[in-house]
C-alpha cells in the first residue's frame, strides 16, 4: 500500500445528455508560476519520504526472512522495523494538519482545515500584538532616517522632476474632475461670506487710521498738489476765459483781461505755496479730513451705513457672480498653463523649491530630526488607532478561505521542510529501533 499526504482524486460521473458548451476559464485553484515550483519541491521531498519508508519496508522484509540463517540480521531487522514506525508516526502526524490522514476522519486531525478561522485569528492577534506595536513601528522608522533618504532622492537628479510630473498629473485629474460650476459656486460663496457678509466700514477705518497715522498718504498728496500746481501752470488761458466768461457783460474786455491775470497769478501763488509747505494749512486740512473719515468709517453708524451702500453698489449678485467665474477660470487656466509646460516659471520655481527642501532635510539636522518626528507620531497614531483594524485584515482574508484552499495555501508554504520530519523520523527511528533492540538482547540476550 502506497502511502503519502498527496490529496486523492475520484474519476467524474458521466452526466446524462449532450455535453454543454463552456467557456475554457482558468481554474480556481491554478498556481502561479512560484507555487508551481514549491508545488514541484513538495511533491519531490514527499517522494523521498516515501521512497525512504518502501525502503525500510523492503529491508525489514529481507531481514525479517533471514534472520534465522543470518543471526545478525536481527539487527538490520529491528533498524528497518524502527525506521518505518518513526516514518508511519511522522507520515501521520504531518498529513494530519493538513488533511485527514487516507480519508479516515480520526480525532485531532485535518486541524489546519478545521481550525483554520481560529488560526487566522491567531496570527492576527500575534501581529498586532508583536508587529503593529507603537514602540516597535516607531523605532523601526527612527532607524531607517526616511527624512533623509526622502532628502537624498529629491535633491538628487530626476526626484524633483519626478514630484513636478506626478503633481502635474494630480492637477490635471483633479481639474477634470471638479465641476466648473461647483467650484464657482464655492468661490462665489466665500466671497459673500468672507468678504461681502463683514461690514467694510471699521476694518477699512481702522487700516486707514493706521496709514493716516504714520503719514504713508502725504506721497499721493504731494503728487496731487504737484499736478494741481503743474495744470495751473500750463493753463494760463484756461484760467482767464473762465474769469471771463463768468464776468458781467457791461465789464470791459481790458478789465476782464486783467481780472483774469490777477486771478490766475493768486492760484498759481497760492498752489506753489502749498506745493513748497509741508506744513502748509491745506494740507494740514487735508490730514484732518481724512482722520475724520477714518473715526467715521469705525464708529459712525450713517458712515458705516453709507460704506456698505457703496459696496452693494460696486460687489451686486452678477459682479459676485462674474468675479467667482474670472478668478476660477483664471486659476485653472494658469496652473494648467504651467503644469503642461516644463520650462514654465510655476514648475521650475516649484522644482526648484522640491530640490531645496531635499537639500535642507540632508543637511539640516534640527529639521530632518522634526520630519523624522512628525513621521513617528503620524505611524504611532495610525497603528495605535487601527492596528486592530490593519490585523484584522489578516483575520477576516483567512476567515474568507476555504478550507481546502486554506490548507493547500499553508502546505505549499511550508510542506517540504515538514516531509524532512518524515526524513528525519525514518533515521531517527532506525537508530532507535536498532538501539532497543541492542540493548534489549544484551540484557536478557
């Protein structure tokens, strides 16, 4: 009788009927091609096993019918009859967690199959306790220096390129995705939350307090004045045919004439005179005005009132609306300007900027220490909160498995050191056959 753990096949039954046309589909359980191989090493350590107990089996036999001619074969006997009780013992205890030994359902036996969801479990409760550590992940990761590796492959030739090209990609899928008018519909929301729902009246009061204050308006008011003073200059005629046409009719011409020089040369004067005087009472008039408007626009409520007229006048729904779609349009069309051409002043600043950050996570210790840090906090986390969940992949996929394939899985895996059991228990069985029966004769012998 050949024996072996090698799974026994019965010949189909003929079904009744015309044969049906399948489709040709790849088995269920076809190997790939590095089970293929294990399958082939399994299958060749068994037939060694095997060939080893024929072989004692044969031996003991010869013995066995010689014995009585030869004493000494006694000895081989015993070796042969040791030899192929270790390989029976072994042979039953390896088939026997994987299936039941020649089809006889004994007890404690085909435990993998049997047992296999309690087994899965098992493993997944070793490595969350043993792999999904927090202690353990975040060692492992502070002997790794991933912050400087990271530095190493951005600063080095190519990595920057290779961040600028997958997040251009990113950019391009995630615009292809987002809905224009979605997204109009979120800036036009902002805009009348952020900046239409405020009332503009006190922070643009208090901003121009601030730059009344510290005198950052007397540049535009020394470049009105000087404008005023140059129009008043280069406008002499001007001037006078205003003064003359606004004069009574009985006025002589000559008076008018003379008016209208007097007049002229006043505004001139006096423009000049502003211009050259810092200190001068216009503009001393001017700052006033302005701080006036400043406390007004903060704390008078028919300015306040006034300021958000203004601005429902100048920001309607449709400039809101006009503004969302011009600020997303030009947005989308910049970034996908510049992310589609390589030499464009986005991606080389950004390229730039990556090969940087590379170079400072190489060479500056404090930050690739905080990097080094954030990332062990960041794993620390996540394995504290789901390694449950990341082990409980490992339980549910067994769970998931059927038996047989479950058992068929293992014993590809680690089948062929186990037939070495077999190997192992044939000698070690034959030195211990031969050993008890030595000692045995030399006693009572």
């Amino acid at each position: 009788m050949q024996v072996n753990s090698e799974t026994t096949t019965k010949p189909a039954a003929p079904q009744a009927g015309p044969p049906r046309q399948t489709r040709p589909a790849a088995a269920p359980n076809q190997l790939s091609d590095g089970d293929a191989e294990k399958a082939a090493a399994l299958r060749k350590m068994k037939l060694l096993a095997l060939s080893l107990l024929i072989a004692m089996a044969v031996v003991f036999t010869i013995a066995f019918a010689l014995q009585r001619q030869y004493p000494w074969m006694e000895y081989v006997r015993a070796a042969a009859e040791g030899g192929m009780v270790g390989a029976l013992a072994d042979w039953f205890a390896v088939t026997a967690l994987f299936k039941y030994p020649m089809g006889v359902k004994i007890p404690h036996t085909a435990i993998i199959p049997r047992r296999k969801d309690q087994i899965g479990a098992s493993l997944g409760e070793f490595v969350e306790t043993n792999f999904l550590s927090e202690q353990v992940v975040q060692d492992k990761l502070a002997s790794i220096n991933i912050s400087g590796k990271v530095g190493q492959w951005l600063s080095a030739p190519g990595g920057a390129e290779r961040v600028a090209k997958e997040g251009g990609a990113a950019i391009r899928g995630a615009f292809k995705v987002l809905n224009d008018d979605d997204v109009q519909a979120v800036i036009e929301g902002m805009v009348r939350r952020h900046l239409l729902a405020p009332p503009w009246g006190p922070p643009v009061g208090r901003m121009a307090e601030r730059i009344f204050a510290e005198g950052h308006h007397h540049k535009l008011v020394d470049l009105l004045v000087d404008r005023a003073a140059d129009w008043v200059a280069a406008n002499h005629e001007t001037v006078s045919r205003l003064v003359t046409d606004r004069s009574p009719q009985w006025v002589p011409r000559i008076v008018d004439g003379l008016v209208g020089d007097k007049v002229y040369l006043e505004i001139l004067r006096f423009t000049r005179a502003v211009q050259a005087d810092p200190n001068h009472q216009v503009r001393q008039s001017i700052d006033k005005y302005l701080t006036d408007l400043a406390h007004d626009l903060q704390y008078d409520p028919a300015m306040i009132a006034r300021a958000e007229g203004i601005k429902a006048q100048v920001l309607g729904d449709p400039e809101v609306r006009e503004l969302a779609s011009r600020t997303w349009a030009t947005i989308k069309n910049a970034l996908l300007t510049a992310v589609d051409d390589p030499n464009s002043e986005l991606t080389v600043r950004f390229k730039a900027a990556v090969r940087d950050f590379g170079a400072r996570l190489v060479n500056d210790e404090e930050l690739a220490g905080k990097v080094n840090t954030w990332i062990g906090d960041a794993a620390g986390y996540l394995v504290r909160t789901y390694r449950s969940d990341i082990a409980g992949v490992i339980t549910d996929t067994v769970a998931r498995w059927d038996a047989e394939e479950t058992s068929r899985k293992i014993e590809l895996q680690v089948g062929k050191d186990l037939q070495f059991i077999r190997i192992n228990g044939t000698v070690v069985g034959s030195m211990a056959g031969l050993a008890i029966f030595t000692v045995a004769h030399l006693v009572f012998g």
